[in-house]
C-alpha cells in the first residue's frame, strides 16, 4: 500500500510530517478575522456548531450546548471556506488545518439536518454531465479501488463487500447482512438454473460466486479493477468456480452477449449522467428480447444536486448519484424497459456505513502503518459524511427492478 497525498496544504501552506500546520497559532485574530468568521457562525448557530479562530476567539453566542468545535487553524483556512464552503471542508480536515473537536457524525448530522437539501442551480446541474469516457473511467477506478486488497480487507467484511448491507434482522453482524442482501437481489430477480446473468461491476466478486454457488446461474461479471478482478478470479478456482463464473477486466460498455439477467450492484453511481443512454443501449442489447430483467442497486438522491466537490477530487472522481427520475428516463425507458419494483434501502446503508467505520477505526495501527495522516483522515471524513448523508436523508439507496415491457416472466408478488 502507499500514500495518495502530498504533504502541502490547498493552500500551499507547510504541513509537517503528521499533516499538521507548521505553525497554526502564528498570529493573533485581528477584526477583519472576526468580521470574516461572524457570517459563517450566524449561518451555523442553528445547527449548535461552534466555530474557534486558530487563537481561541470565538463568536459562538447560543444558549445551546455546542455539538461540537471546529478549530479554524490558520487565516488561509478561513479564506478558503469563504471562497469554496463544500470543497475547503474537507481539504482542511484532511490536512489538520480543521480540528473537530467533538463527534465528528453528530456534527455532520447535525449540519445536514439544519440545512436541508435543495435542488442545485443550473451552473451546479453542468458539473453533473461530466463525461467518463473509457480512459477517464480506468483512472477514476484505479484511483478509488486499486488502493490495495487488504486496506479493504480491514473493514469490509469477509466477503469483501464494497456495497450497501441488508438488515433484515437489525441485530445481524455485517456478515450476515451483506449475506443477506446477496440473497434479497437474487430473490427479486427470481433466478433459475441455468439462467445466463451479466454483472456490470462486481467489485471482489462475492455476488458473482454466490449467484453461480445458490442459484445454479452461470456469470459473466466485469470490472475495471485489475486488483479486484485478479482477487475474485483467484476466489473462483479456489471454490472450484471457474468453469460457471467468468471475470472480465474490461468496461461494461463492451458487454455485448445476450444474457437472461442483468445486475449492476453499487455501479451506476460511478457511470455518470452523461453516459447513462449508453448504460442503457448495453442493457437493451445484454437482455433476452422476451424474458430479460434485471436489477440496479445505487446511491441517488431525492434532488437533482452534483456530488460533493471534495468527493469527487479525493474519493470518487467522476462519481453522481442520480435522481430515480433520471435513471427511468434516461436507463430504462428509452429502451422499452419496464420498471416492476423500487426499493429505498437508506437505513440499511446508514448501519453499513457504521460498521465499516468502526472496523476502520479499529484497524487505524495497520491502516498508519501504510498510509499517511492525511489518507487516514481523508477516510475518516468521508465514512464519516456519508453515514450521516443516509442518516438524514441527503443521500438515498436504491434498487430498482426492471423487465422488459412484454415480458410475462415477471414475479407474481414482490419477493422479499
């Protein structure tokens, strides 16, 4: 494993050996830092968020106990959230130039419910048709998945599953909830023996092995992954898989076999709003004419908003989770597909993402010994952000079952 961080601030400020500011407290306040701070501490009071200058001084003046401090740690910061709020969060978390001092999931928490989300502007809707196209798509995979095998390994569960778990029972272990969502796709896509099914991302290919072990199927699963595909192909001769499971490292663009089923777990969000009638000619041309169905489980939103700034730099480039309406009218639709069932899976994502938190937290010694502060905070936030993202509803979970429009193949009720 290695770093994925230079030690610079966005600012171009030093950072010392552990991501910290050279010299944070250099200065004292001056009136103009105070008059800068006061707009952003109106703004927070009500979220009961107090803001702290690098010496101290604090405009904070509610009655209600803060849920928690964030240190401003040098006047660059301060300009720097003024000028890109969404952006300069989380490069100064990352870098230490923002200390929390509080938890870190009620603070996030306690912002997103404050500030409630609204549809973006129209200059904020251009960001979100960024095109991916087949060379952009391999960097933003490598940059996200190819970080190493067993820094996933120490937080996911055994399975290596990188995907929203299912609680049936809100007492499971991560293991027996992602087991469970494994079974609760294949029910909905009522597989049969010997059924041919595609996978667009299959991540280490748990889902793929356990489609073909439970339910008879043969799999084609493709990812642009090399770590991840070199893993799964090792799992699949180890449980003697090989001859019903094929791994393909290689896009989903360039499917174009016919196959009964379709399944895209925890994909689509990465595919891109531009790319999306793409998404949806390789479906129409993957499905059996008469009886093809399948299954997308994505992030989305309620709203048509761009993924957060810093996300895409840091975590995932040209990522965009999209509106239910986008992927029917863009995905689905055109192509003559029918949607049978809509599932909004939320709370299960909210209680995956914390387990994989406390699993990191857990392992911090080993992920320290690989990786530098900044990665690990960089992590932290984002875990962080995103639990409280689905806690509040700023972010959705969706799966969506689909046929084509004639198809009589269908299930008779809603399988759970």
């Amino acid at each position: 494993m290695h770093s994925s961080h230079q030690h610079a601030g966005p600012t171009g400020s030093v950072i010392g050996a552990k991501g910290w500011p050279a010299d944070p407290g250099a200065s004292r306040a001056t009136v103009l830092d105070r008059w800068l701070l006061a707009p952003v501490q109106r703004a927070l009071e009500a979220a009961s968020v107090r803001l702290a200058l690098w010496d101290g001084t604090s405009l904070y003046r509610s009655l209600a106990p803060p849920v928690a401090t964030v240190e401003i740690r040098d006047r660059g910061m301060l300009f720097g959230l003024l000028r890109n709020r969404e952006l300069m969060v989380g490069e100064g978390y990352s870098t230490g130039r923002l200390k929390v001092e509080g938890d870190l999931v009620a603070l996030l928490e306690a912002i997103y419910r404050t500030f409630p989300p609204r549809a973006a502007g129209w200059l904020s809707r251009l960001s979100t048709w960024r095109r991916n196209t087949l060379d952009r798509s391999r960097h933003d995979i490598h940059h996200h998945y190819d970080l190493g095998n067993d820094f996933y390994r120490l937080w996911l569960d055994g399975e290596m599953q990188y995907t929203c778990a299912y609680f049936s029972d809100p007492d499971m272990t991560l293991e027996e909830a992602q087991i469970a969502k494994m079974r609760h796709v294949c029910r909905k896509l009522s597989l049969r023996p010997g059924e041919r099914v595609v996978e667009a991302g299959c991540g280490w290919g748990s889902f793929a092995l356990y489609m073909a072990r439970h339910y008879g199927v043969s799999v084609t699963a493709y990812n642009l992954s090399r770590e991840q595909i070199g893993y799964a192909r090792q799992r699949a001769r180890a449980a003697g898989l090989s001859d019903r499971v094929t791994f393909v490292e290689d896009d989903y663009r360039t499917i174009n076999d016919r196959f009964d089923v379709f399944v895209s777990v925890g994909m689509l969000e990465h595919v891109g709003l531009a790319q999306f009638p793409v998404m949806g000619e390789v479906i129409d041309r993957a499905l059996d004419p008469q009886r093809g169905r399948g299954l997308l489980h994505f992030i989305g939103r309620d709203f048509v908003y761009p993924l957060n700034p810093w996300i895409r730099k840091r975590i995932f480039p040209g990522g965009y989770p999209p509106t239910l309406t986008q992927v029917t009218s863009r995905v689905l639709e055109p192509y003559g597909l029918s949607v049978l069932d809509v599932e909004n899976l939320r709370p299960h994502y909210a209680r995956t993402l914390q387990h994989w938190r406390s699993r990191f937290e857990a392992g911090l010694d080993r992920v320290h010994s690989a990786f530098d502060e900044p990665f690990v905070r960089t992590w932290r936030l984002y875990l962080a952000g995103s639990q409280a993202a689905f806690t509040t509803g700023w972010m959705q979970l969706f799966q969506v079952v689909f046929a084509r429009s004639q198809s009589s193949a269908i299930p008779w009720i809603r399988r759970t």
